[in-house]
C-alpha cells in the first residue's frame, strides 16, 4: 500500500469495499505485522467523536475484511492474515504481498548498493521503489482520515526516497525511469523546494537543460502567485548552477537517447553548491516513536502552520505547560509532521530556560548557534546583540525555515530569535506563559493540559504493549490514576514496567498505592525522568515571596482555591497575593481555570507540601487560617441561607484570616455552589491535622446547604467524620445537633434504621442537657424519619411532644413548623381535611419569620391532602406554592420531590403529557442522578407513554 489502498493476493489485487473497510485495511497495512490496538482503530476511523456503536463497528469491519481477504474463509473463522492480536488486530503479511513493505525493503537494499559502491543497481532499486506509488493517501477512504500522521508519514517516507533518487541522479548515471519517478514525486509535492531543486539538478546534470530551466520558471510563479514568496537559496543555486552549464556528472543524452561520453565534471558549482547546502540545516531532534495523544492539540497546531505560508506571515506559537507535561515532546513531533513544508530547513535550540545549573542560555549565545548553523563563520560573527540579531534576520530573509525554541524561560529571551521576514514557523516552549510574546509578537498561545484517561491507556499501549495493558485493566486504571494524566509520571512508570516485563501491573500499581502522598514512585536514574526534581527546576525560578506561597498552597485542602482564600493561608491581604498568583500562573506550577479560581495538580501540591514538611510551625498556623477563612464564611453564608436556624459560638479567627464577604442570600449560594468540594476536603483536612473542633463547626456550618444541593453519599461521608470529631472535641451539645445531621444524612441515604438510632441517641442527650431547642428539633426530625420508616402514628407522637415543648419555650416559629410536621403525619394516616387544618395555621406563622423551607414542607403536606381527597385543581396549587418556595430557599432535592409528586397528581388527574413533562423537569432539577428521586422519578417515566406511543425511558 503506497497511495490507494492495494494489496497483492495470489497476484490479484484485493478490493476491500466500502469507506470504512479500506480505511481499517489502510490503517492496519500502515502498520503491517504490528498490532494495532481497538483504540486506535477507533480513534484513526472517527477522531474525536466515535459513534457509541464504533467498537460493534469495528468488529463488523474486521468481519467483511476477512471475507475480501479470504473469499473461502468460513464464517467466525479467524483466518491467517487479519488475526487478533495484543487487545486489537494485525495484518500478518510480507513484502511479496504488501506493495508499502516492498517499498521499504528496496529503499533498504538501494541504500545498501549505495554503501557499496553498486551505482547500477541502486538506480535500479531506487527506481522500483518510487514506481510503486499510487498517489498520496489511501485511495477510497474519508479524506479527513486521510491526513490522519499513520498515513501522511507514509507519504514522507515516500518523499524522502524521492530526494535520495535524486541524489543518485546527480552522481551517476539516472536512467528515464527514475528522472520520471522523480518528476513524478516532484509533481505530488509542489512546493517541497529541496526535492524541486534536486529534480532541476538531475535533469540539468542528464543533458536536459531546458526542462530544468522550465521547472524553475513554474516554480518561481508557483510561489509567487499562490504563497506570495520568492524561491529560496537551495533552489537558486541549483538553478544558477544549471545557468552555468556546469553540470555534468552523469552521461548527457542525445535526442535519439544514445549516449556520449561525459565531459569532466567541472567541480565549482557543484563545490558552492555544497557549500549552499552546508547552509541547509535539519537540526531536529528525533521525533519520539511512541508518540500518542493530543490529537485536539495536533490539530489546532496543524491548522496553525498553514497560516505560515500566508504572505507577510511569520507565524509564532507559543506552547505553555506545567513541567512533565511534554511540551518538547509535542513540539519535536508536531514539527516532524510538518517539517516538509519548511524546504529551508529547520532550526533547533534549547534555551535552557529551566536548567538545574540556572545557566538561561542568552539570546546572544543563540544567535551564535543559529547563525553558525546557516553557514556564518563563527570570526565573521559580530558581537553585539543587535548586530547579531540583524545577521541572523539577513540570512533567514526570504527562506522558509521551521525554528523550534525549546525551554524558554521568558519573552525577552525570545524576542530577538524571531525573523523578521515571512514563510517562517517558530515553535516556541516554555513553562512560563510568555503572554508578552503573545501580546507584542502576535504569537498563539497553545497550553497542554493533562492526558485523559483514554490517552493515558493508549500512553501505556505504546510503551508497554497492549497485550499486557489489556490483560490487567483494574491495575491500569490505577496507574493512570496514580500518575493524575502528567506525561513525566507515566513515562517514568512505564519505564520501570517495561524494563521489568516480569512485573505484574498489580504490583506496580500496589507500589504507587503504598507511596501515595508522595512523590517516592516517580524518581527515574536521571534529573529529566525524576518529577521532583523536574519541578525544583520551576520552584527555584520564582521570587521568595511567590516561592513561599507555592509552599504554603500544598497544604491546601484543594481542588482549587480563591484569592481570598490564598490571602489567608499566607497570612497576607489579598492585595498582595494577586500578583504572587500571577507569579505562579506565569510559571505553570498553577492554572487559572475560571476567572479567580486557582487549581494546581496533584503531583505539584504532593512536591509542594514536601517542601513544608521540616517546618511544623508554619504548617500548623497556615492551615489554621485556611480553616478559619473556610469556618467563618461559611457561618456567615449559612446565617443568610437559614436565618432562624440556632447559630453556634465561633473563636475570633487568627490573625491575617479574610473571611469572604457575602451580601445577601444569592452570594451565599454563590460561595457554597463554588466552595462545595473544597469545604469537603478542609474538613478531613481538618480531622487529619488534629483540628476537630474546626472539622464539626465547617460541616455544621454547610449542612443547610449541603442538605439542599448535595449527594447523600457525601453528606453521610461529611457528616460521619464531623460526628466523630465532634465526639473527640468532647462537645456533649456540638456531638448531639450533629447526630441529627448524620441522622438527615442516613435518612437521604435510605438507610433509615440508622437515622431513627442517631436521632434517639441526640434525643436522650439533649434531654440530659435540658436543651428544649435541641429537643424541639429532634422531635422534628424523628417526626419525618418515622413517617418514612411507615410508622405515622408513632410521627404523629413526636410532632405533638414538639409542638408541646414550643408552647412551653414560647418558641413560635418552632410550634408552626410542628403544625407542619402534624399536618403531615396526619396526610400519612389519612386524616387529610385534619392535615389541611394544621397546614393552614403554620404557613401564616412560618411565612412572617421567612422560614421558606418550612413553609414550603407545609404546602406540600397541603398539596398531599388535597391529592388523596381527589381534588386535584387544589393539589397542584398547593405544589406550585411549595416549588416556588423551595427555589427561594434553594433546596434542589425538595423541590425535586414535591415536582415528582405534582407530576402523580397531573397523571391521576388525566393529563399524562404534562406528568411526563413535570417529571423530566425533576431529573433536570437534580444533580445527583443516583439520588432516590431521581430513581422514583425514573421508574415512573418508564411506564408513561410518549405521544409517539414508545417508551418514555430516560
């Protein structure tokens, strides 16, 4: 396969069918007699969005290609070319049978004649080798899959011979044959000057002057009408060479194709020939044969790079990263991909930007290197650095260069590296943003982020085989866990597995479990492949004050973190620490995922915490601010969401501490909805660290929100660990209000036996501490909980010893919230017009304190009522009343069960199309999808026909 997808069986060529066959056959041809793995497959056949039915497909495929392979083949036999293999698929043929592994061998064996000196049969290999060719890309597959890298670096390949024939053809005698293949490659690739150049050479050096003038001439109006660019110096030394008459190398033809004897090569144009050559560089760096992923990336850099060829375009892009993210890496293959496109040639320098030794590589020492590198002689080098930079601008004017700038350290460093004519690419990596560069230069920022879990599978695909990845897929998610997606981590570990093929992935990942926290499983034999040390090269670049606060946010509970919040963990105002996050953003040891939000990666938070570890003093007083900031912000948010709920005694918080300053309600809901996760983790933070009183009081202070917006499983996790800190902190009165958070958190969770213990533990002890409130409030929740557990008399009992107790404390919002909590009781034991009344004596009283919760609780006991007594037109009132209410107070899950319960009422009423609607709308208003219900609500779509008469399920 060479082009068109064609593949020789017993001497008949093979039509594999449709679209989606020939692409597998090109894919698997491509890559003949390795396994290629189901990822792949997919991934080279629909790129970033596979059908969910693409792995179905993929077997289909394989199917019918075994059928064109071996028409005879019988059915579900696995056959002897297309057989599993590793996890995916190879094709098990040879180069008698594949035209691309042909190809390969004779460019083998051509180099080999050339070796030794067999001019005759190098001619002659390298002539069957290029008449294999059918054109560029497979033939008869999606053109977008045919710029796909396994097939565009076939298509190099086939370029690359091409110039090596043409060098043959400048040395010996070319025959016919291979001038026309030359031509002929020439032809597919119209502005690859080096390959330009060397076909005007060959025909020129044949006797075929005017052809050679004539290839110059349409390439000269080539590049000037399409790219607006004049032809570069390779291709104009061949053309004067070919002006002079001077070449002569091989036997001139006469116009009957006789031969006569070569006139002596004249040997000083091809002398300044190879002097102008010597000005050709190709300094990549090899690119990396496992190279997998950032196909997204690729894509926009692809994209990017065909803008270099516009007219008065130099094109900059500027690849940012933390450190191990595989910048360079990225930049040397990217640049692979498109070095053909840059016929000047390309230039390499690593700037040192981040070197151990803090020796940053001056823009006037690259300069040096850059300009040597384009034929300068070092004593004709000026000194100075503008002088330098005009030199370098001088001869890189007019040319088409790819200038790959590796590991630099800032814009300044950069600036004077760039040319100042167009046709250029410049690559540019750093671990600083260089946003200077991409405000006064015009460059294009393209930031790495982390390798997604498929990537990181395919990661490990390519460097240990899919044999061994797919055989052991729990211990490869664990890996890929462990590494948090960093380029460096994986490549470290998978090092070590392929080093060791004795190793169990098991045990591999057993190590990075026992290792957690620590950075102990990602030291390679080198300072480049060991993490820590990799990061140390970023820390030791930053100011003292911004290193102090990377320091000091290892400690921090996590994902992310605000200014305010980073302002009092450094004990700083937030005025001053802006610009250290700048610092560090600038840098890449943090990223600014949304405006004013700071997240840093796992690996970078475990290495900063180290750094902290010899200095416990600091360490304790940095996470007592940060807890306090956490504390006394969610206090004060929880006083606007609850704002009759009995509030708990707070110590002053240390000093340096900014509590976050909310407003009114919707800032509270604000700060909650964004603080959620990292309130989760400050409070086992807390716990682990020996701050239980600050673990209790944060998870008291959320739970009115918490109780609202989250999931049951992480309210019963949080309200667990905040009960028994609360138990060690020896608060007899603390341990009881949060028995009755855990005892919510149980009953949300379904496991109501627990709950209803909980709440009689918290009952008992409030009773021993003579707490009416405290009692009040248990009563309350015993109420709900028993009516759950289908006991509603017994609900009916711990409503009026409430309601009794309120009297008796003169308590009045307390008595209508158990009014309420009777009225509903009684809807469970069908005492609806009894409910009614109760319902309607709390919502007066509960509406003048504010108290939306209760009162919503008390329009949805109405709504039952009137639902059980038929009279449907007053349930849903009732239930838009409590829905209304319970948006006010921002409870997501009761709004989500009074609209399941709206949505029975409209199914009893005879209008199943609005049930459906109201039901759908309750899935939406739950975050949780596992929540109880969101299940109910589920189940009842099922059995509910759509207008269109299928299945409702969701």
């Amino acid at each position: 396969m060479l082009g068109p997808v064609r593949v020789r069986h017993d001497r008949q060529e093979i039509d594999p069918g449709g679209p989606q066959q020939r692409t597998m056959l090109a894919l698997l041809m491509a890559r003949a007699g390795e396994p290629v793995s189901l990822p792949e497959i997919v991934d080279t056949m629909w790129g970033q969005e596979p059908p969910d039915t693409a792995v179905n497909a993929v077997h289909r495929n394989v199917g019918m290609l075994r059928r064109a392979l071996e028409p005879q083949l019988a059915a579900r036999s696995p056959g002897q070319w297309l057989i599993r293999s590793a996890g995916g698929y190879r094709l098990d043929v040879d180069a008698d049978t594949l035209d691309l592994l042909r190809f390969r061998q004779l460019v083998r064996q051509a180099r080999t004649a050339a070796a030794d000196g067999q001019a005759t049969e190098m001619v002659r290999l390298f002539t069957e080798a290029l008449e294999l060719w059918q054109g560029n890309g497979p033939g008869g597959i999606d053109p977008r899959v045919r710029h796909h890298p396994t097939f565009t670096a076939i298509d190099r390949e086939y370029l690359a011979a091409a110039r090596e024939a043409g060098d043959v053809a400048l040395t010996t005698v070319a025959s016919d044959r291979l001038l026309a293949e030359v031509r002929r490659a020439a032809d597919q690739a119209p502005f690859d000057e080096p390959l330009q150049a060397r076909l005007l050479l060959a025909l020129a050096t044949a006797g075929h002057q005017a052809d050679a003038l004539d290839i110059y001439q349409k390439m000269r109006s080539r590049l000037a009408e399409e790219l607006g660019l004049d032809p570069g110096p390779e291709l104009t030394a061949a053309h004067e060479a070919a002006l002079q008459q001077t070449l002569h190398v091989g036997k001139p033809r006469t116009p009957s194709g006789h031969t006569q004897p070569a006139k002596k090569p004249t040997r000083d144009a091809p002398g300044q020939l190879t002097a102008q050559l010597a000005t050709h560089p190709t300094q990549l760096p090899a690119d990396l044969p496992t190279f997998t992923g950032r196909r997204a990336e690729l894509a926009q850099a692809l994209a990017l790079q065909l803008d270099a060829t516009s007219p008065g375009t130099v094109v900059i892009s500027a690849i940012g990263g933390m450190a191990g993210i595989g910048k360079t890496t990225f930049a040397v293959h990217w640049a692979h991909q498109v070095a053909h496109r840059f016929p000047d040639g390309q230039l390499y320098v690593n700037l040192r930007g981040f070197e151990p030794s803090g020796e940053v590589m001056g823009p006037g020492e690259a300069l040096q290197h850059m300009v040597g590198a384009l034929g300068v002689p070092r004593q004709e080098i000026p000194t100075g650095l503008d002088a330098q930079a005009a030199l370098y601008r001088s001869r890189i004017a007019g040319r088409r260069m790819l200038i790959l700038l590796d590991n630099a350290r800032d814009a300044e460093q950069v600036r004077p590296l760039l040319p100042g004519s167009p046709g250029c690419l410049v690559i540019v990596t750093s671990r600083n943003d260089l946003a200077g560069l991409v405000a006064t230069s015009g460059a294009h920022p393209l930031p790495l982020g982390m390798l997604s879990a498929p990537e990181a599978r395919d990661f490990l695909s390519r460097r240990i085989g899919a044999s061994r990845v797919a055989a052991e897929p729990d211990a490869v998610d664990e890996i890929i866990a462990s590494c948090a997606g960093l380029p460096l981590a994986l490549a470290i570990v998978t090092a070590r597995i392929a080093t060791h093929p004795g190793f169990a992935l098991g045990a591999v990942a057993a190590e990075l479990r026992e290792t957690y926290g620590t950075l102990d499983a990602f030291v390679g034999t080198e300072a480049v492949t060991n993490v820590r040390t990799v990061f140390s090269w970023s820390y030791r670049a930053l100011p003292p004050a911004a290193a102090r606060l990377f320091r000091l946010l290892g400690l921090h509970p996590g994902p992310d973190i605000t200014a305010p919040a980073a302002a009092s963990l450094a004990g700083l105002s937030v005025r001053h620490v802006r610009p250290l996050l700048a610092e560090l953003t600038h840098a890449h040891l943090l990223t600014e995922q949304v405006p004013g939000r700071y997240t840093c990666h796992d690996l970078l938070r475990v290495y900063a915490a180290e750094l902290t570890e010899d200095d416990l003093d600091a360490r304790q007083g940095s996470l007592h601010r940060i807890l306090d900031h956490y504390l006394h912000t969610a206090h004060k948010g929880d006083a606007l969401l609850t704002p009759n709920r009995d509030p708990i005694l707070l110590t002053d918080p240390q000093d340096g501490v900014i509590p976050e300053p909310l407003a009114d309600l919707p800032h509270a809901f604000a700060w909650f909805a964004a603080e959620e996760q990292v309130i989760l983790a400050a409070v086992g933070q807390a716990v682990a660290h020996g701050f239980d009183r600050h673990a209790w009081q944060l998870a008291w202070a959320a739970n009115s929100y918490l109780q609202r917006r989250s999931s049951p499983d992480s309210m019963l996790a949080l309200q667990t660990t905040a009960t028994q800190a609360a138990l060690r902190d020896g608060n007899a009165a603390a341990y009881a209000r949060n028995l009755n958070g855990l005892a919510i958190a149980c009953a949300q969770a379904g496991q109501l036996d627990q709950a209803y213990e909980h709440l009689l533990q918290a009952l008992k002890l409030f009773v021993e501490l003579g707490d009416v409130r405290g009692q009040t409030r248990t009563r309350q929740n015993l109420t709900h909980t028993v009516i759950r557990q289908g006991k509603p008399q017994e609900a009916l009992h711990h409503a009026r010893k409430a309601l009794a107790l309120c009297r008796t404390s003169g308590d009045r919002m307390g008595q209508a919230r158990a009014l309420g909590a009777m009225g509903w009781a009684l809807t469970r034991l069908g005492e609806h017009r009894e409910a009614l009344r109760y319902c309607r004596q709390a919502r007066p009283v509960l509406a003048e304190f504010g108290d939306a919760t209760g009162e919503a609780a008390a329009a949805h006991s109405a709504g039952h009522a009137h639902h059980h007594l038929g009279e449907y037109a007053e349930a849903v009132d009732h239930y838009q009343q409590a829905i209304t209410l319970s948006r006010r107070s921002g409870d997501h899950n009761y709004e989500a069960m009074v609209l399941d319960h709206l949505g029975d009422t409209q199914q009893a009423a005879g209008d199943p199309n609005a049930a459906r609607a109201t039901w759908e709308l309750a899935l939406t208003t739950i975050r949780d999808p596992d929540h109880p219900t969101a299940q109910s609500v589920r189940a009842k779509l099922d059995d509910v026909p759509r207008p269109d008469g299928l299945s409702s399920a969701t």
